[in-house]
C-alpha cells in the first residue's frame, strides 16, 4: 500500500454556520472561502490507495469522490454511526453529519463541535436551522431535509459522545502565515514564514493535508495574542464589571449546565462567530434572548479574550 498526505478537494467541505456577506466583523471570525485558490493535487489520482498515518483502512480516488459519506479512517475511535450521521440521505440536501462535524463530533472553525451536547439543545438548533430563525447557509437547506427519525439519531449518536481537547491554543506575537482555501478553511501557507499575530486569532491545521482528508486526528492550533487568556478569564468568570460571569449559565467550568451547551474547549473561532451572531442579531431562540444583553456591549477585544480563554480550557 502507498501512503499518501496529499490534500484532497474541499468540494465537501461548506461553511457550515457562515453566511456569505457580514457587517463590519473582525476578518478573522469571519472566515470565507477563496474561489481563485489553487486545487492541490489529488491523493490517489494515479489509482493507488489513500491512507492516513495510523489508520489500518485506506480507500480508492473513486471511493473518495463518491460523496455524501464521511472518510472513516478510524472507526474504532467512536461507536458505529446511524445512517444519517455516516451517509447522509441519497436524493436530498441531507449530507453525512461526520463530513463536517467529524466522526468525532469535533468539527472544525467553520463547522460546530457538537460532542457531548445535550440532545435538547442540539435538537432546538436543528429547528431553528430548519425555519431559518438561525442563518447557516447549508444547515438551512440539510435541516429542512432531515425527518424526525434522521434529527433524533443523529442527536443521540453526537450527544453520546464524549469531548476531547481540540484545538490547541498558543499565546504569542507571532504566527504563521495562512491564507483561506475553498470552502472557508483557513490554511498554513506553503513555507515557515511568521507573520506578526496582532488583534486577531488564527486558528489553523496542524497539518493542511491530514485536515483536508477529513483525518479526525489531525488537530488544529489556535494562536492568540499573549495575555488574551488572563484578560477573557477575568471577563467570563467574573464578568469584569461588564457583563454578567458566563460560569452562571454554562457552569462552573464551563462544561454546561442542563440544557446550556458546552462552551468550554471549544474552537475560538466558532465561538467568536457566535458571539457576533447573537450581538447582531442572526440567530433567534429562547437561549439566545438571555445571551443579548450580556454580550450587547461587549468590543472586539472583548470578544477575542472570551474566545481564546473559553478555547483553552479543558472540555
């Protein structure tokens, strides 16, 4: 068998959650894909099989293009997927969850981590993506597909799963240069070129290839200005004389509270996004009320420090 680490196309890959035109946000919460980036060579494309490192199953180019299921590179890393979850629904806009949410339940910056949430939460989100009260581009048009039987397992396979610590985070003042590939991801460059980290957090691969086919051990690393962390600490679990401490509502840790999703440990760019989202109003729901006045006021720096605190704790 012939390995190969090279990056697949991201035709499978949609920004889940990311709507195409934004108001005046941070660039760096708002990833968007580059349809002039180049389309890297194709692993498998000379007809040899696709593996990852460790991985004892490898597939076909073809089995790759088929589309609609997710790559399972390690089944033995979680339990056995319903159907919804690892194929999707042929002759309809329902895609295998796993594609974008991970095997894992992971995801990526621009797809939700969904392990470990409870299934009421997951459930009401999957209603509003349905009636578009929550804008999410492509979860708009899979939730207005999904059956009660397909939201319901789905639900109870990610709620199952336990949370991992994914991504990293790093403080410092420099980070390599990156650039956004189709479908929103954003990428290492080519190269070791630093670049100066400023007001913003990039949140890239480990490693652009393992990403790209869908390795769901290939981690990511979420560089952050030095003393972000401290100062979104301050803000979550005091609330800084600004807003009310998060630790109210989503627990002590973090970790959720009932109903209250995880927030802990989770990507610093999705939670970026979504702080932005219920400020401006773009997604609705009874949860969403509550949030409104605590983040009304908060800056953008605030939103950066909340995020990479949040994103660095254990989930």
């Amino acid at each position: 068998m012939r390995k190969y680490l090279g990056v697949a196309l991201l035709a499978l890959l949609p920004a889940v959650g990311f709507a195409a035109d934004q108001p005046a946000h941070p660039e760096w919460a708002f990833p968007k894909g580059n349809p002039d980036a180049a389309v890297p060579p194709r692993p498998g494309a000379d007809g040899s099989l696709v593996t990852v490192p460790g991985s004892k199953v490898s597939f076909t180019r073809a089995q790759l293009d088929q589309g609609g299921a997710f790559y399972d590179w390690f089944p033995e890393d979680h339990p056995i997927a319903p159907e919804v979850v690892a194929h999707g629904r042929v002759g309809s806009e329902v895609r295998a969850c796993g594609i974008c949410h991970t095997p894992i339940g992971e995801g990526h910056p621009e797809s939700a981590n969904l392990a470990g949430l409870s299934k009421d939460y997951m459930l009401e989100q999957l209603a509003l993506f349905k009636d578009a009260r929550r804008e999410g581009g492509i979860m708009n048009r899979i939730a207005r597909d999904l059956t009660d039987a397909d939201a319901q397992a789905a639900v109870a396979y990610f709620s199952s799963l336990k949370p991992i610590r994914w991504p990293k985070v790093v403080e410092t003042d420099m980070a390599p240069k990156d650039y956004f590939q189709r479908g929103g991801m954003r990428l290492r460059a080519p190269g070791d070129e630093m670049v100066p980290l400023t007001d913003r957090i990039v949140e890239i691969p480990d490693d652009n290839a393992l990403t790209q086919l869908r390795d769901s051990r290939s981690n990511f690393t979420a560089y952050v200005p030095k003393g972000s962390i401290e100062k979104g600490a301050t803000l979550v679990l005091t609330g800084g004389g600004k807003i009310t401490a998060c630790t109210v509502c989503h627990g002590g840790t973090l970790q959720g509270l009932g109903y209250v999703p995880r927030i802990a440990g989770r990507s610093p760019v999705y939670i970026a996004h979504q702080i932005y989202e219920i400020r401006d109003g773009k997604r609705k729901g009874p949860m969403v009320d509550l949030m409104k006045p605590v983040v009304a006021n908060l800056s953008d720096d605030d939103i950066l420090n909340i995020s990479a605190y949040v994103a660095s704790l254990n989930p």
